[in-house]
C-alpha cells in the first residue's frame, strides 16, 4: 500500500520539537510517511535522532525594536518562504501539520500559497500570533481545550478539541502516586528547555528556609549550566540533599522522582505533569506574549490540578505554600484526586482520526 505523505513544521522550544518527533514516530508506524521541518534550535534538540527525515527551515521572530534586525529578520523570514515553497513543490505532502510557533509559520504559509491541505495545533490557552494569522488557510485547528481564547466565532467550525500533544515516553510510562510519601518533599524545579534564571537566584534561599524550619526535602534543580557551581555551593553549604541538572532528554526520570514541582507555566510542561499525576506550582513568565502562561497557570488552577503563584510573589508566598501543602495532606490528595480523572493517553489515536478524515475528504 502507497504511504501518504505528510509533513510535520515545528522547531524552537522542547515543547513544540519533542511531541512533534512523537507524532511523527507514531504516524511513521502507520500508513504514512513523514518528513520534519525544523529550525536551528530545534535541530539541536534532535541532533542524536537519526530515524528522522529532518529539514532546516530557518526562521526569526519580527524584532520591532531595532531598524537593521527588523530588516535582517523580514529578509531571513523571506528566505525562508522561498525555501518552504520549494521544498513543498519537490516533496509534495498532501497534508502540512503545524505545530505552532513562528518557527513552523513560513512552512504554514506556503502551503497555504500552495494550496496544500492544513492543519495547526494550538495547546495554550489563547491562541499564538502564528496560529492567529494561518486561522483562514487552516482546515483544522486542533486545541489542547476548547476553552481557548482568541478565535473568531467564524472559525469556531474549524476548532477539534484533542488534548495535549505529549512525548511517547510520558503517555507510555506508568507513574506511581507520591502521596503515601509525602513525610519528604521532593521538590523538582524546572525553568523550561532553556531553565529559569530567577528560580536559581531566589528558590534556594526558600529551600533553605524550609529546611531551617525542620521540613524534610530534596531538590532536584534544573539550571543553566553556568548556574551549576552557585547551586551546589549553596546546597552543601546550607546542608541540603540535592541534584542540580541541565536541559535533559530524559525528564521522566526526574519526575519519577518528584512529589512536588515548581514550574514555568508553558502549555507542554503542564500538560505533561497532570498526565504523570505531580502536583505543582505553576510561577508564569510574566514576559510571555500575550500573557499566555499566566492564561495557561489560571486554567490549571480553577481546574484544581496544582497551585499559580506569579513571580513577584516568590519571596513572600512561596515558603508558606509549601509548608501548608506539608502540613495538609488533604490539600495534595484532592490535587492527585482532580489529575487523576485526566488523561491524553488518546491523543495520537485523535489526531489520525482527524488527519484521515481530510485524506478521505481528498478522496
């Protein structure tokens, strides 16, 4: 049987690059074949795949605030549309997936121009700027919740409510629930692909006071490599277990781990924490275009499956949150309790669903 072609756009964050190799793994083992388009960043995190047909797609966001990058940026996304063009009209997919993002836009766009079928996924919780403007060319915008902002009332029929797009590896594993051994609380910090400046510089100082305070923990932090020696010299020093990281391919470790997590609040890494049942507390980038993870924080809490604590309340809330959540246990088992009645396990299966809806559509 022929294998449909079908091309994946994603790049620059782990939490568009890693989902999108995951669904092409899973397409790959199905009846199609798949190609990846990334940019550099996203390359990089793929850099050790070698079972992937995988694309450059330069691409830079519009900087307004400097005339020559502005310019530099407007030629490079230029090239990149005449690149996208090319490539499309040699491979000839018959369907583009993107995966949000201005990284996967130019790819989007031309097969637009090319009138190639198209789909987009959006998993926050109001739509992006890529995804806002590919709206009229899309067949479909598949979303994390329907609950998003940001689409016009004319799109509404374009919108497939799926879940969250998560990496194989999280859907596949089995996590045990850490509630049975909350006496310890092992705290993990993640900061995103790229981690979080500010959590080293103000969550150890919490940490310490915490232990100051006879509460038993561990941190397992990400950080950025720079950051590695500041950290370790502070944890031996104020006497706390502890395991400082980098960016990692294998976060399943670490949160198997984990009973606790404080994090970004991206839409990926969220979605992954409730399908592996952690409770945590969500501190949004308070620079995050439109908003979009404080958004993303204030779903997540009004569906009760962790805390939102914003940025410049880290030094004065932070260390009471904590210690009501180990004095409570009642507060963490009514967490686990909401997370566990959720579940993405489906989501690959979904998106086929609606991938073959459009191929029989063409047909």
């Amino acid at each position: 049987m022929t294998k449909k072609n079908i091309l994946i756009a994603t790049g620059g964050t782990g939490g568009h690059v890693f989902p999108a190799y995951s669904l092409a793994n899973y397409l790959s083992n199905r009846n199609f074949s798949v190609k990846l388009t990334v940019d550099v960043r996203g390359r990089n995190y793929l850099k050790d795949y070698d079972n992937l047909d995988l694309t450059n797609i330069p691409s830079l966001p519009l900087i307004r605030n400097n005339i020559f990058k502005l310019l530099f940026s407007i030629l490079t996304n230029f090239f990149s549309l005449l690149k996208s063009l090319f490539f499309l009209f040699k491979n000839k997919p018959l369907i583009v997936f993107g995966m949000g993002g201005y990284s996967s836009f130019p790819i989007c766009i031309a097969a637009a121009m090319l009138r190639i079928k198209l789909i987009i996924y959006e998993n926050n919780l109001i739509i992006g700027k890529a995804n806002r403007y590919l709206l009229p060319f899309a067949e479909k915008i598949l979303v994390s919740y329907k609950s998003l902002e940001g689409i016009p009332e004319k799109f509404n029929s374009k919108v497939v409510e799926i879940g969250n797009l998560l990496r194989e590896e999280i859907i596949n594993t089995k996590f045990s629930e850490q509630i049975d051994n909350f006496e310890k609380i092992n705290i993990l910090v993640l900061g995103g692909s790229q981690a979080a400046k500010i959590f080293a510089d103000e969550l150890p100082e919490i940490f310490e006071k915490l232990k100051k305070s006879k509460i038993p923990i561990k941190v397992f932090q990400q950080c950025q490599e720079k950051q590695n020696d500041q950290l370790s010299k502070f944890y031996i020093k104020a006497g706390i277990d502890y395991e400082v990281f980098n960016f990692t391919k294998d976060i399943v470790k670490y949160y198997s781990k984990a009973n606790l997590v404080i994090t970004r609040s991206g839409a990926s890494v969220l979605g992954e924490l409730i399908n592996v049942k952690i409770p945590f507390i969500s501190i949004p980038l308070p620079t995050s275009t439109d908003n979009h993870q404080y958004k993303n924080a204030e779903f997540y809490k009004k569906k009760g499956y962790g805390y939102l604590l914003e940025e410049k309340d880290i030094k004065y809330k932070l260390f009471e949150l904590i210690n009501t959540i180990f004095e409570d246990k009642s507060i963490i088992k009514k967490i686990l309790l909401n997370q566990k009645q959720y579940s993405d396990k489906n989501i690959f299966k979904k998106i086929n669903n609606e991938i073959d809806k459009i191929f029989n559509e063409k047909n």
